[in-house]
C-alpha cells in the first residue's frame, strides 16, 4: 500500500535519480503552495537541459497561489517545467499550461490519499453496517473551513438553516478556524446572491459541533462521527472545490464511501460522472442526479437542496443497499487498489517520465 506522506521520495524519486539533471519539487508542510515551502529533490543545477517536476497535487490551483509561486519557481530552477495536478478537464490548469509554458500531467492524489488514510477501517468495528442502524437523522453535513474559497459551504448552509433542516447532523463553525473570520462577517458580502443571508446567519446558534468536539478539528485524514453516521440515512459532501471549470475530487467525497451511505456531492459539475467512469455507482434511484450536468452553481445548489427536501426517509430498498456494497467493497478491495496503484499512479510515472527523458 502507497503511504501518501511518503509517496514523492518512495512512488517517483526513484524514477527521476535514474535520469540524469532530473529533479522533483513539491511542497512541505502538507497543504502549503508557498513558494518557501518547495523542497527540491535531488538537488539539480541550473541547466537548460534540467527536467523539473512540480506536484501541485495537495491544493487546487488558484490564480493568486500560482501567480506568486511560479514565477519564482520557473526564476530559480530553469529547464523544463512539468507540472503535476490532481485535477481533470481543469481550465486552471490550461491557463498554467499556457502562461507560464510548464507541461501538465495528472494523477489522483485525493483518491489514494484517502485509501492510504481510511485503510483498516473495514477491518474495525467502528462502521455500523446499514441494516443494524437506528435512523434518527435524514443526513450528515460536516463543515469545518467556511471563508475564502471554501465560502460555497455557507450557500449550503444557509439553504438548511433557511429551510428548517437542522434537525440533522450538521457541524458549522463561527469562527472559521483557518482563515480566523467570523461567520458573520464572511456571509456578508454574500448578501448579493442571498438577499437575507445576514438574517438568516443570525438566527442561528454558532458554532455547530459534533458532540465531543470543539473548536472544529481538522480530521479529513482519518474517519471519525461513526455513531452520528450510523444515525443519518445520506451524507451531504461540501467539497474542497464546488465552483469553476474543473474536476478537483478529495478525500472527503470518499467518506461516505467508506462510512456506506448514499450521497450528494456540492462540488464541480461532472463529479458523479467521473466517480462512475472510476467504476464507482451513484444513486439515481434516489435522487435526480440532473444536478451534476447543471453549470450554473447557484442553480445546481439548489437542485441539490430539492433532493434533501424531497427526500423520504425510509429503509434502504436493495437497489440502495447493492450499490452501497458494491462501492464499499470497491473502495477497500486490495487486490483492485493492486491493479488500480498501477493503472493510476506507476504506469503514469514510467509514461511521463519516459515522454521527458528526451524532451
């Protein structure tokens, strides 16, 4: 099994020391685009004939995070320049292609991330299996980071709060902890797509924690709110990413995967789709699943919403229950994570490393 801490030193270093002038590039601490942040192994000159990889493979690209880092990256180690994302059909990724002339190449970072950091669990006791829960719940919406780019998990929240769901697992801080902004003041300028949003946000008694918690944790690498799980009968995934052109799945779209519920996902247009060209089932028998050809954001929101409020909360029929399984049994299954690691991640590694030895 790839650890993904260690997956650029043990997974591709061992490519790039076979070639000469050959050197990695990615960002440490786990999270980080800061230019600062970069390691660089092995050390390579500065030479014309240099390859560099760059993994931009943890965050999403941004048009301020790539404007302050590549030009110094491209400035300070000269070659060619690759550069490695965890997004697909990304219009990000083409503006970098074609502003900063770096060769883009793509591997899913999330997706191994999240079999690395969710490995064993089906090997617990900790997943309640569905026809042993006690339903209470109609479903499970964690939110922990609310400002910057990740402010679209407020328009979801303002739908809940507004529409009287919050008789549900929900978790929302009011203080959002990494940007260290009030919730009040993040809602504001959003005022022009949500006329009340101010007053709805108001209503409401902040922070929302789980039981046990405080402060709104980071725990996306590992699974956890097993009993609140097991009384909801759908997760509600607000993605890293829900805007723009791109396909920028994560380790979160996995938990209900693992956790063997039913989902929707407020992300990027397309992501059922692509969940299912991975071999994956989504659950059209329970939901209009037309939200995931919607472009508009606003719109495909609240097409989302409809499937919440038109939701009847009922045991699970057997189509439910088989696609359920299936996707659990996919997720953890290591004979295909085998085929898959080569598929995904080695045979990628010897292609573009062979298309660049002589390029």
């Amino acid at each position: 099994m790839i650890r993904i801490d260690e997956i650029y030193q043990n997974t591709f270093l061992p490519w790039a020391e076979t070639q000469p002038l050959h050197g990695l590039h990615w960002f440490d601490p786990f999270g980080s685009v800061q230019f600062e942040d970069l390691r660089s192994v092995p050390p390579v000159p500065g030479h014309d004939s240099a390859v560099r990889y760059l993994f931009w493979d943890q965050e999403p690209l941004h048009d301020d995070t790539v404007a302050a880092t590549l030009p110094k990256f491209k400035q300070m180690f000269s070659g060619r320049h690759h550069i490695i994302t965890s997004e697909k059909n990304s219009a990000m990724v083409e503006y970098v292609k074609n502003t900063y002339d770096i060769t883009p190449h793509y591997y899913f970072f999330h997706g191994w991330a999240a079999l690395d950091w969710y490995r064993g669990y089906d090997r617990s006791l900790l997943i309640t299996p569905p026809s042993k829960r006690t339903i209470r719940q109609t479903f499970i919406a964690p939110n922990r980071i609310i400002a910057g780019r990740r402010q679209h998990r407020l328009l979801m929240l303002y739908h809940i709060f507004k529409n009287n769901l919050i008789n549900n697992w929900i978790s929302c801080p009011a203080v959002c902890p990494e940007e260290n902004i009030a919730v009040a003041d993040v809602v504001r300028p959003l005022s022009n797509i949500y006329p009340d949003i101010e007053s709805v946000f108001a209503r409401q008694t902040l922070p929302r924690d789980f039981p046990g918690e405080t402060g709104h944790p980071m725990r996306s690498c590992w699974l956890d709110l097993f009993r609140e799980s097991a009384d909801c009968l759908l997760y509600l995934v607000t993605e890293t990413v829900a805007t723009g052109q791109r396909l920028h799945l994560t380790e979160k779209t996995f938990k209900p995967i693992a956790f063997q519920h039913p989902f929707l996902l407020w992300a990027q247009p397309g992501v059922l789709s692509h969940l299912r060209s991975q071999g994956f089932e989504t659950f059209d028998n329970l939901f209009d699943e037309l939200y995931d050809q919607e472009f508009n954001n606003i719109k495909r929101l609240n097409l989302i919403l409809n499937n919440i409020k038109q939701f009847k909360r009922s045991e699970y029929d057997q189509l439910t229950l088989n696609k359920i399984q299936h996707n659990y049994q996919k997720f953890f299954d290591h004979d295909q994570i085998k085929t898959r690691i080569n598929q995904e991640i080695v045979n990628p590694i010897k292609e573009f490393f062979e298309k660049t030895r002589h390029s």
